[in-house]
C-alpha cells in the first residue's frame, strides 16, 4: 500500500508503502447437544447437525449409520472445510450424546414334565433384540431357578430364567410355568 502526505505550513511532505496482511476470517461453529437415542439406533442428520455461520461441509466422527453401544456421554466429533478457503479458515467441534439401553426380555418357556420325572432342559425367548445381536452378545450364563423337583407334587410352578447382562440392554426376566402332570399309568 502506498501513501503520501503533500505537507503543510508546519509539517513537510512524505511517502511511503506498507503491507497490510488480512487473515483468514474464523467462523462461527456451534453443535447443540443431540437428545438422547436408544441402542441400536444409528446415527443420523438428527444427531450430526453441526452448523457454521458460512457456507461449508462438516465431515463427522463416527459418521451417519453407526450403531454406538449405550453409555453415557459418548463423543462425537465434527470437521469444518470452508466452501471459500481462500478467505475462511476449517474448524473442527465436538459435542456428546446419550445412548440409552434398549429393552429386552427374556421369557422362560412353558414346559412339563410327568410326576417323577427329572426337570426338564429349560429353554427361553428374548424379544428385543436390535442392531442383528444374539444371545451371544449377552454376559453370563442363561440359568432358569424353580421350586420345582423331580418329586414335587402335581400342580404348576414358576420358572425364572435370569444369569445374563448387557449394558446395551435393560433386560426384564419374566417366567414361564413349570406343569407336572399326572404319569401316565402302565396298564399289563
């Protein structure tokens, strides 16, 4: 930049140049904090929505489509790039969300058995599985308690199955019914 002053009856005239470096201006990010999501839902613009205060893509982490396992305060992330790099400077933002377990039941199935006759193998049903997790995702061992025993008199009983945990899952056990019935008489 040049400039020049012609002078006055007090001041001589002058010139002279000057560099004026203009930086790259630094935009404003902001990321409200995303309402919580349940396990097994994947991430989404809903959730990754950073904005700028120019024009510009954000490049997240994790990306749209990720699972998250449930927790507390898990990070996300954001890149800014300027649509005008020339003039703005990139960022990057981070923010945090909830993800809460996702309800599963495990239900003892019904099952019986004659007067006498050992226990049966217990099995069970889980609804509520998400995001293509089996059994095998839970902790633990599946185990079924009853009253019940091989001498136990004819009627109902409880089965409650129960051993196993996730912390993607807030798991209600419910029980099945144990029938003993009448032994079939043997006739000769």
């Amino acid at each position: 930049m040049l400039g020049s002053y012609a002078g006055d009856v007090n001041y001589t005239g002058a010139s002279g140049t000057a560099t004026i470096t203009i930086a790259k201006n630094t935009p404003t990010l902001s990321w409200n904090h995303p309402a919580a999501i349940v396990y097994g839902a994947p991430l989404s613009a809903g959730q990754l929505n950073a904005t700028a205060t120019i024009a510009g893509t954000f490049s997240y982490l994790p990306g749209v489509g990720t699972v998250l396992p449930a927790g507390a305060g898990r990070s996300l992330s954001a890149t800014f790039t300027p649509a005008d790099p020339a003039n703005f400077l990139g960022g990057a933002i981070a923010t945090t969300i909830d993800v809460l377990p996702a309800g599963l039941t495990v239900r003892a199935n019904d099952a019986a058995k004659p007067f006498g006759a050992p226990l049966p193998g217990f099995t069970a049903t889980f609804t509520g599985f998400v995001n293509g997790d089996t059994p095998a995702a839970l902790n633990g061992a599946l185990g079924f308690g009853t009253a019940a025993a091989a001498s136990s008199a004819i009627g109902t009983y409880p089965v409650v199955p129960g051993g196993v945990s996730s912390p993607n899952y807030t798991i209600t056990f419910a029980p099945g019914t144990l029938s003993i019935v009448r032994r079939a008489s043997i006739s000769r």
